[in-house]
C-alpha cells in the first residue's frame, strides 16, 4: 500500500470520526424530537406534513440531481487539480441551480397545488394549514437548491468538520422550535412549518459565508462556457431520471398510501422513514467521507485503488448500517413504543422493511459512485432507474386489488435486489476492468455470512427471554455484541483488520 493511499485512507477514517461524532449529537436530538413532534401535532398533523411537505420533496427531485453533478465536477476538478476550471465549473453549477430553481417554483404553484388540493386526502378542517405547510416547504426547497453548489464544495475539499459543527447547531435549533410550539397560540402544524424554514435559512447562510470565506472557486464569476454547461445539464439531467427513481420508492408510495389509506399509515410510515433516517446515518457519514475520494482516483486514472475502495467501503457500509438495524429489527416494537410513547398500525412491519431496503441501498451505493465517477451515466441510469421506477405501477396495481399497504415495501425490496445486480452489470460495461466475481466474493459473500451469524445468538435471547426493558437491553447489546465479532471473523480481510489495528495504536499513542 503506497504512501498516498495511505494518506487517503487516514484522512477518510479522520473524516468518518468526525462525521460519527456529529451523528451521536444529531440521533439523540433527532429521537427525542420525533417524540415530542408528535405529542404536540398528533397523528394526523403529523402524517399532514409528511404527506404535503413530500410533495415538495418529490418535486425536489431536481436538488438530488444536481448535487451529485455539482459534487462529481468539482471532486473530479480537484484530483486533476484544475483550480481556474474548479471555479468555471462552480459558477457554471450555480447558474444551473438558479434556473431550476425558476422551474420548480413554477411547477409547484401549479401541478403541485392543483394535486395538493383535489387528490390528497386531507380533512377539511386542516386544508388551509396544509395549505401554508406546503408553501413554507417550497420555499425551503428552493433555499435548499441555491445553497448546495457551496455544500457541495465542502464535500469535495472533505472538510468534513464543517458539517460536525453546523449540524449540531441545526439539529439544536430544530429542537428549540419544537418547544416553541405550546408557546405560541397559533396553528402549531402552520407555525412548525414556519419555524423549519427559519431554521433551514440560518443553516444556509452559514454554509454560504464559510465557503466564500475559505474556497476560491466559491466566489461566483459569470463565465459563457455553452460546452460545460451542456455537459453538467446533461449529466444532471440523466441523473434525474435516476432520482425520480428514488423518489417512486419513497414519497411516490407515500402518496400511494394516502390515496388507498388514511393520514394514520403515512404517519406511520412517516415514523419509520425517521427511524430509517437515524439508522442511515451511520452509513451515510462513511459514505460522504469516502464518495469524493472515488471520483480523485478515477480522475487520477488509479483504476486499482478505486475497485479497492469500492469494496471495502461497500460492505463498511453495509455493516455501518447492520450493527444499528439487528437490535431495531428484532426489538421493533418494544423500541418504538418505548420511544413515541404509542404504537402505530404497521409502523413495525414498514420498519423493518424501509431497514432492509437501505441495507442493500448503501451496500451498492460505491457501485454508483464509480458509474458517476466515469461521466457515462445514460446507460446506467435508463436501466436502473428504469427498474427502481417500476415499483409504483406494480404497487398501485397491488392496491387496487385491496392488498394491504405492506405490499409496496415487498415490492419496493425485490426491485432494490434487482437494481443491486444491475448496478454490477453496467458498471462493468462502463469500466472494463471492473470484475464483476471479484465484487461478489470480496463484499456480498462477506456480508452474507455476516448476516447469517449475527442473528442467530441475540434471536435466540430474543425468543427465550420476556418482554422487558433490561431484556430489551440483553438483546439489544447481544445483537451489537454479535454483529461486530460476525464482522471482525467472517467480514474483513486480513489487512483491513492490520490497518483497523495500526490506525487504534496511532491514536493511542497520539492521546
């Protein structure tokens, strides 16, 4: 292992810290959140802003799209160490922005208010406040899109402090407006919605100021360069149609089960997408870490060091996630009521389900970085997309049938399964090298048998033992306890657990 990739590794194992510090904050906060959310709104405010705010989202499709452009150019830009193009390509990204930003408010002013109001089920009493909830949610997504070309940047230079720091105070923030709620004698469903997006303009000017402050390439120029501006359009553009693919599998189905249920199952599933989202963050601080540091290699043209890091950081992030996932999936209902104080219909079953998706999902999501990393993503994301986007026709027709609305989250995981594989197959028509039964025997045999083994001692103590909070905690930890010796046994290599050892001894040493 040269020196350079030494030196990469250390700093994303640095970064990754410092991501994981800030997770533990913004879990604890985020959970108790939840918890007095719902206390103060009640069940159908609360599946009322889900449902109405996932409008927004669904539309905001355009913001995920564009950050993965925005972050590939720039992260590529950086490993070629092309300052003066660095900058173009950021200028260029912000005028793209402010376009789309002129295109998304206009179609939600329309379509989405015309859908808003004649096809949610909504009860009349609270259309008015849903009203201005979806109002203030357009106005955060819009503030969202102009203020990621600058997210962007701190993600490609890995000043990956920055978000340890801001997120913690946003999260705080989110907190303090919670309790504000029962002080003012207003609509608390119109006032959270305000107070989100205050909440969401104060982070954005932080982000901003520190980035004009601390990188060059964040000062905007106006440049008439119509070549790059076509190339990141159309990259953006084909990597739309991959998030809306994404967005058929959350806020599409979201919406599906408003149109068959009541506000009670979004809620419901609006309480496992929060569980889903702590439990993500433990892959997803890893994977932030590591996403920039694929696209330098191939930039580099150091095709050996980046199928390395792929499937080292594919099964880390299926493990992140799994260490997190066993104790919730098998202790699913006594964690939740525990937590909220009530038990929702079918928030375990979409739990447990929503966990298993996102499994897979961060396991194969190096696999996408790399195809993002080539530049060549049409194919890829016509196929894929294509798969992923199925799931709401099959779905509606499942519902339409009076199946239960369990049904769209077995469909939505037979459909990750086969995006999983497909992913595999295009990549390596994108880069010839890539093998495909190198893949397969370094990350999905390891993280099979790493599933395999970690269940079988805290399910055991599971079903032998009886429903209480230390038994819950007996299991919990057994769970935790077995996936990490699972890991450490059958899940790494004998130089990754050298370089897990050497990278404890050196921070011992530097303590």
């Amino acid at each position: 292992m040269t020196s350079s990739v030494q030196e990469n590794n250390r700093r994303v194992a640095k970064n990754t810290v410092l991501l994981y510090i800030r997770m533990g904050f913004i879990l604890i906060i985020n959970l108790y959140t939840s918890r007095v959310i719902l206390k103060y709104l009640g069940v159908e405010d609360f599946g009322i802003y889900n449902v109405v705010g996932g409008i927004t989202a669904m539309m905001g499709v355009l913001n995920s799209s564009m950050t993965v452009a925005t972050q590939r150019y720039l992260s590529f830009e950086i490993g070629r160490e092309d300052f003066e193009r660095l900058n173009r390509t950021f200028s260029i990204s912000l005028s793209i922005y402010i376009i789309l930003c002129i295109v998304f408010f206009i179609i939600c002013e329309t379509i989405g208010l015309w859908f808003l109001n004649t096809k949610l089920i909504i009860p009349p009493d609270r259309v008015s406040a849903a009203n201005w909830v979806y109002q203030f949610s357009i106005f955060a997504v819009i503030n969202s899109l102009l203020t990621d070309p600058y997210n962007a940047s701190i993600v490609s230079h890995e000043r990956m402090d920055v978000f340890a720091y801001v997120s913690i105070l946003e999260n705080a923030l989110k907190l303090l407006i919670v309790f504000c709620l029962p002080l003012i004698p207003l609509d608390r469903l119109v006032i959270y919605g305000a107070l989100y997006l205050l909440v969401s303009l104060i982070i954005t000017m932080i982000y901003r100021i520190y980035c004009i402050r601390n990188f060059k390439e964040c000062h905007f120029q106006i440049y008439r360069d119509t070549k790059l501006f076509k190339e990141i359009l159309s990259y953006s553009g084909w990597n739309l149609f991959g998030s809306v693919a994404g967005i058929a599998q959350g806020q599409g189905l979201n919406i599906l089960l408003n149109i068959f249920f009541t506000p009670m199952v979004n809620a419901a599933n609006g309480i496992a997408a929060q569980v889903n989202g702590a439990v993500g963050m433990f892959f997803s601080n890893f994977y932030i870490a590591v996403r920039p540091q694929i696209t330098k290699y191939y930039a580099q043209d150091e095709l050996q060091s980046m199928f390395k890091l792929v499937y080292r950081s594919s099964k880390y992030s299926y493990y992140l996630i799994w260490i997190v996932a066993l104790p919730i999936i098998i202790e699913a209902p006594y964690i939740i009521n525990l937590w909220l104080g009530q038990l929702p219909t079918y928030v375990v079953d979409f739990t447990r389900f929503t966990i298993f998706i996102s499994a897979i999902t961060a396991m194969s999501s190096p696999i996408m970085t790399m195809a993002h990393a080539t530049g060549r993503i049409r194919t890829y994301q016509l196929v894929v997309g294509l798969c992923q986007i199925l799931i709401l026709p099959i779905s509606y027709i499942y519902l339409a049938n009076d199946f239960p609305p369990i049904i769209v989250f077995e469909v939505s995981l037979c459909m990750t399964l086969v995006a999983f594989f497909l992913r595999l197959y295009i990549v390596k028509i994108l880069i010839p090298t890539f093998s495909i039964k190198e893949y397969m025997r370094e990350v999905f045999v390891a993280v099979i048998l790493v599933s395999m083994l970690s269940v079988i001692l805290p399910y055991y103590m599971h079903y032998r033992l009886s429903v209480s909070l230390i038994n819950t905690i007996f299991v919990c930890g057994a769970a935790v306890f077995s996936s990490f010796i699972s890991i450490w046994l059958l899940g790494m290599t004998s130089n990754e657990k050298q370089f897990l050892i050497n990278l404890v001894k050196d921070k011992i040493k530097a303590s």
